[in-house]
C-alpha cells in the first residue's frame, strides 16, 4: 500500500461524483486504475494502492475491450482480505479516452488511457523532429478533447538559431496550445512543464521511444526511480524503457501517465481531430467549389489551388490527405469486423438453441 491521500488529489472531481451519485455502489468503493498487466490491474483509493482483478461477468460478459478498465479511469471495487486485494465490478463513465488502432493487421481499438486533461507531446529536436508525426498526434489528442501541449526535448543539443526556427515551424502547426522548450540536463523549461501539473490535473506522457520520456519523469519525480537506456548513435533510437502504461502521483501533487514509445499510431475515424488539427485547411476548403469536395481531383478545390499557389505547405496538405483516408479504411473496416462479429454471434446463439430442441 502507498501513502494515503484524499480522491481529490487522485482527480475525483464534481464531475465523476455526479455520475457516481446515479450509481448503485452498495459496498462497492470507489479507486483509480494506476496500472494495467496481463492479469490483473493495479488501483489506488484514499488508503492507497492494490492488486485487482476483474469479476467474472466484466472479464467474458464486457461486449468489447474498450469497455474493460484502462489506466486512468476511476472503477468500483469490492475490497477483501482486510483491504489488500480488490474485484472491479464497473467502470465509471468516461471524460475521455485516448485511443488508437491496435498494432499490427487487427483493426480494433485500443484505449491507451483514460481522464486525461492534458497529453504533452514530445519531440526532441535533434533526429526525433518530425512535424508531420506532430500533426498525427494532434488528431489523436484532439478528437478525444483532451487538451495538447508540446515539449521540445534535448534543447541543450543545439543552438539558439536552429531552436528558435524549430519552435517558429511548430508554432505554425500547433497554433496557440502550450509549447515549451526545454533538456533534462540543464533542467531548462523543467518548471514551466511543473506549472501545468497542479495537484489533482491528469497529464499523459506521448512520444517516441528516445525523446527523454523516461528522464523527464524522473526530474518529475526528484528520483532515479525508472531505468533509462542510452539512445543508440547510429540512428537516435532508444529502447523501450516504458513496458506498460501506469499513472504516476507527483510529490508536488500532479498525476503523470507514462506510455510506450510508440511505433505505429494507426487511427480510426476522426472527423473533429482532423478539423482541429487543420484547421487552416478545413477554412481554405469553404471556398471549394463543391462541398463535398475530396481536395484530390475536383475542378474548383481550393485546397488544390491553395497548395499550386504555396499558401498551403504541399508537405501538410498530403499528410492531411493520408490521415483522413487512413481513418476512414480503419473505420468502414471496423464497423464491417463488427457487423461479422454479430452476425457470428446470431449464429452461435441459433446453433445451440437448435441443439437444445433437439435434446427435447
């Protein structure tokens, strides 16, 4: 068990307790998922810290894997064994859910964590710097309405000049959330990234493995508590040092979910990250002849016509194009995956009341 401290400071707010109120709880109590492994989860209350494990209708009854807890969500658990283990029997509603497609060929969802009010993003600006990996990112963020901030890491690495031109490119893109600059050796911006975690406030950590995730929760933490691996030479990439996500409770009273670097970031449908996120190309398009406009062929885009001028980059014009086809294969391709799935289902359900005729 960990040291105490009030649900407040773990992010209960007005919010989740107006969802609990509609709740029949009876001896259930309320706990935050800290982590989840292959078999059982880690939750936090008021008193502290313990394993659980889910109940038997949540495990084989829950429709999908969306459903099941994930790191971040507040549960109701049944505590025994004088409050050392906890059943999970439901999952409180959501704010938000932070979300991508599985990796590999599934097309599935995935919840990579829950009740985020800040994800800060970050891209070291040595060989991690890609704007065009930013804008995915941002779509992610911003079709869950979590609200994004970006850290440029390792800032030590180079000169004033090729910083502060780094900073102007990615301003461009983000627009006017949060940008901070900063290195976990001098500890530049280090405060600034502190300001934003005040007690209760729920921040998830998102990046590629090497950008100094890891490090950075350590200065967080004003301990060596997680390994970190050397970022190889030959071509900046670091190891995993993250093997699973957790939430992490700050000493100044903040709460910080790690993550895996991650590999692929595959994305499902996402119609209101994609008009954030570009914004400025969603405007251009209110001129576009037609307004059903792809923005790939039609005489009259002025997406197209933006991009022949050079008022719109070429470079974030395709990307836009990629993420938006990307999510509505991922989409169509899930909701068929549903539709078999159902249709299974039935099946099944058919077969084995035919069989139970049959016996009578």
């Amino acid at each position: 068990m960990n040291d105490p401290m009030a649900l407040e400071a773990l992010g209960f707010d007005d919010w989740f307790r107006e969802r609990l109120s509609r709740i029949e709880s009876g001896d259930r109590r309320v706990a935050r998922v800290t982590a989840v492994n292959r078999d059982n989860f880690l939750i936090r209350n008021e008193k502290g810290e313990v394993q659980a494990e889910l109940t038997g209708k949540m495990l084989f009854g829950t429709e999908s894997k969306t459903d099941l807890p994930a790191v971040g969500d507040w549960v109701l658990a049944q505590y025994v064994n004088e409050d050392t283990f906890a059943i999970i029997h439901e999952v409180l509603p959501r704010k938000n859910a932070l979300r991508r497609k599985v990796a590999g060929k599934e097309v599935d969802f995935q919840v990579l964590a829950a009740n985020i009010d800040t994800a800060f993003i970050m891209q070291s600006v040595d060989r991690d710097f890609n704007l065009r990996r930013l804008e995915r990112y941002l779509v992610m963020i911003q079709e869950s309405d979590i609200h994004p901030a970006i850290l440029l890491s390792k800032c030590d690495l180079t000169d004033e000049a090729d910083l502060n031109s780094k900073i102007e490119v990615v301003r461009d893109v983000v627009g006017e959330y949060d940008l901070i600059p900063f290195s976990n050796e001098t500890l530049v911006g280090l405060e600034e990234i502190q300001s934003v975690l005040k007690p209760g406030h729920t921040a998830c950590l998102l990046g590629s493995s090497g950008v100094g995730k890891t490090t950075l929760l350590n200065r967080l933490i004003g301990e060596e508590r997680f390994a970190v691996d050397r970022v190889r030479e030959k071509d900046g990439k670091g190891k995993h040092t993250t093997a699973r996500r957790q939430l992490i409770c700050l000493p100044f009273g903040g709460l910080i979910i790690d993550t895996p670097g991650m590999r692929e970031l595959g994305l499902f449908d996402m119609d209101a990250g994609l008009s954030e996120t570009f914004e400025d190309i969603h405007s251009i398009a209110q001129d576009c002849r037609f307004k059903d406009c792809t923005h790939t062929h039609e005489a009259g885009c002025a997406v197209r016509e933006a991009v022949k001028k050079g008022t719109l980059d070429e470079d974030r014009y395709q990307n836009y194009l990629k993420i938006k086809k990307e999510a509505a294969y991922y989409q169509m391709s899930y909701l068929e995956k549903r539709r078999k799935d159902k249709m299974f289902g039935k099946m099944v359900k058919q077969v084995l009341k035919d069989k139970v005729k049959k016996r009578h």
